[in-house]
C-alpha cells in the first residue's frame, strides 16, 4: 500500500483487506467500474491520515442509511475506522459492515 497517493482496485483483488499503515498523507483507492456482484474489500484505517474510496462515475456507495450520488468518494480518517464493502452487481458499492457509534466519521463528499 503507497504511503500516499492513489492506487486503483480490479475485480481480481476482491477479498483484501486495505490499510493507511504508515501513510504521511491522503490515500485514495478507486473501486472498480462495474464489478462481479459480491466483489468484496475491507478498508481500515491505521494511521490517522484519510482513506478515500472512489466508485467511479457510474457508481455509489451505500452507507450512512442512503445511497450517496454516484461519482461522489466515501472516506474515513481516524484509527480503527472502517468500511466492508461489496459490490451488488448494477455498479454500486454497498457498506456491509462500518464503523459504528461513530457514524460522523464516515464523511461523503458533497
């Protein structure tokens, strides 16, 4: 995983877990575009450095109770965070599992 920087996922990494271990600045990972339904990652923050994680223009990720706007980027920022996502087959990304009590620290761009 890059200290800093972005890196792009593909259909074939499905099942891996994503850290910020060590990052010194932002991290931005972009999901696939149209993925396998039931591809599936796991992102935790371990440095308090923000996570990004970008759908890509014909997608979204449900998490925080609602599908957020397609093309708009999810993130998390503070140690022990995290976010399983799983793709449903039409392009978007659902939140199986995330952070919970502390659902303010799941940001979503605007």
């Amino acid at each position: 995983m890059p200290t800093r920087g972005r890196f792009t996922l593909t259909a074939a990494d499905s099942g891996t877990v994503h850290t910020n271990l060590g990052a010194t600045g932002a991290i931005v990972a972009t999901l696939p575009q149209s993925p396998p339904k039931g591809t599936e990652y796991r992102f935790v923050c371990m440095a308090d450095q923000e996570l990004r994680l970008e759908p890509g223009a014909a997608g979204g990720i449900y998490v925080k109770g609602a599908k957020q706007t397609d093309d708009k980027y999810v993130s998390i920022t503070d140690i022990g965070d995290f976010i399983h996502l799983v793709a449903d087959g039409n392009g978007d990304w659902v939140a199986v599992a995330s952070i919970s009590g502390a659902d303010a620290d799941i940001v979503v761009e605007a």
